[in-house]
C-alpha cells in the first residue's frame, strides 16, 4: 500500500500529518535558491552544507518536517535514508530497528506500509510528545515536497539492511518509481559499491565510506563516483582530500571552524544535524575573515 494524493503543503489536511503545535513553512519554490554558495579568498574556503537526516538537531529525523525545515534554513542539499517495508514501499527510515525513533520494538521490514504508518515517529526519547503525530514518510511523499523546490538535490541513500533483504534490483525498481520525475534531483548514494553499480544507470551516484583508506577499493575505483561520502572520524588528520573527480562530502560535522579546515582540505561538502546553526556560524566567521582582508 503506497500513499496516494498530493502533499499539500500549505493544509493542515495534507496526507503527511504535520503536528498542530508546529506551524507549516509557507514559501515558494523560488524561496529555496542557494543563499550561501561556497566562495574562496586569501584566507578562507566555505564549503557548501548538506541537511543531514533533515534537521535533527530541531525535528525527528527524515521527517518531511525537519526537511522542509531545513530548506527554510538555506539548505540547498538534504541527506535521507531509505529502507524499504514488507511490502517493499520505500520509507525515509534510518534504523533497522524502529525502537530509537517509533518506541516499539520490531524492524521496519517486518511491517507492511500500512502498519508501519500507525506507529508514531516523533522520537519521544529525544522530544517527548512534542511531535507526536508525525508518522514514517513515505519516498514518494518527499518527491512531491521536492517539486516544490527544483533548486534542492536530495542525496538518497539506499540502506544495507534493505539491499541484503529484498535484492539490488527490486530495492532499485521500488525507488526509482517512487521519486518518479524527481529522479532528477535525486542522487542514489550507499555503502554497497554493488548496488551503486547498478544505479549508475540512472544517474549520478555517491558512495559511503567511514574510512578514507577505503577509497583505495578496486571496485570504488572502477565506479568512478560523481560524490564520495566519508565519516569524518576517519579521515587523515593532515593532507589534501581528493579522489578521482568526485565531490568530497564529510559528515557529520557541527563545528564551523572544522568546516573551514576540511574545505582548504578538499571537501567541498560538509554534512550536519544543524543546518541553520552551522550555515550561521560560517557565514559570520567568513565575514570576519573578509574584513581583515
């Protein structure tokens, strides 16, 4: 059971229940243009910034709330997490397990869409009943909110747990119809160099990596990536950050003056909880850099 209708962002009877204490943004399309491109001088390099699960340093991760959150906040690209239900519906679901974000115990594949909907997804350990009528998006429900915003790309990730269970190609074929024309802004990102093998041939790809010797991978190597993903804990303490041509992301990264010394690295895409917070801090820590200039 997929969900049916469009997300109406601006009802309160949109088919993704937004909490009654919580008010809808209210913006055009044109609202979500790139407000802090990377930009280099003598002294400083800002990278550009990806919302990393949403914003969930303020809302329940890969909620459709805390993404559009996050686009407010000057997010030009989102990071989310696709596992894909019993009955094979892809989710923004992060976990195998439900327990951290839906308080029950289970995994997500043991549920059809439909029951996995009735769970709250409100994160009550983190936000008590704050959000708690927010339930598990489907992928399909964010390639309508991308509509929205033609100027925002969308890193999805395709999870371990779901690829092993229901095989490369279905997890492929449920996602690829779910984005439908938001393919485009889409980028299939992944640890299972296997996997982006396959969804090369629907466009650009990103692989995941929590070691940066990792990338010496004969078959990453081969893939050519248009993005390489890398946990910042396992990155070299020193030295250039460069693969092949692909476009370095670093995660997860909160401290603005770190953002500055992995850009001069190489990195010219850092991964954050606190989309607002950081692109702030940056902002201001590059105006003081462009005054002693």
């Amino acid at each position: 059971m997929e969900p049916s209708g469009r997300f109406r962002r601006n009802s309160r009877s949109s088919i993704y229940p937004y909490p009654d204490n919580v008010p809808l943004f209210q913006f055009a399309a044109a609202d979500c243009r790139l407000r802090f491109r990377a930009r280099t001088s003598a002294e400083v390099v800002v990278p550009e910034l990806i919302a990393h699960r949403g914003y969930p340093l303020h809302y329940p991760e890969n909620s459709l709330l805390g993404i559009e959150a996050a686009i407010h906040a000057g997010a030009r690209y989102v990071e989310v997490d696709v596992q894909l239900t019993r009955d094979e519906v892809p989710v923004l679901f992060h976990d195998l397990a439900l327990e951290r974000v839906c308080g029950v115990p289970g995994t997500v594949y043991e549920l059809g869409f439909a029951a996995l909907r009735r769970l709250h997804a409100g994160e009550y350990e983190r936000f008590g009943y704050r959000y708690a009528q927010l339930r598990v998006a489907a992928l399909s429900e964010l390639a309508e909110l991308l509509e929205h915003y033609p100027g925002v790309t969308a890193f999805v990730e395709l999870k371990t747990e779901s690829l092993a269970r229901f095989g490369i190609t279905a997890m492929l074929n449920r996602v690829h119809r779910a984005l439908g024309k938001a393919t485009r802004q889409c980028v299939l990102i992944s640890y299972d160099l296997k996997a982006l093998r396959a969804a090369h041939a629907l466009g650009p790809i990103g692989a995941v990596i929590d070691r940066w010797r990792s990338r010496r991978s004969a078959l990453l190597k081969q893939l050519n990536p248009e993005y390489l993903f890398c946990d910042v804990a396992g990155l070299p303490r020193f030295g250039r950050l460069r693969f092949q041509k692909a476009r370095l992301a670093v995660f997860e990264v909160t401290d603005a003056r770190l953002a500055f010394r992995l850009a001069r690295r190489g990195a010219t895409l850092v991964e954050t909880f606190a989309i607002g917070e950081l692109r702030a801090e940056l902002e201001l820590l590059a105006a003081k850099a462009d005054e002693k200039l």
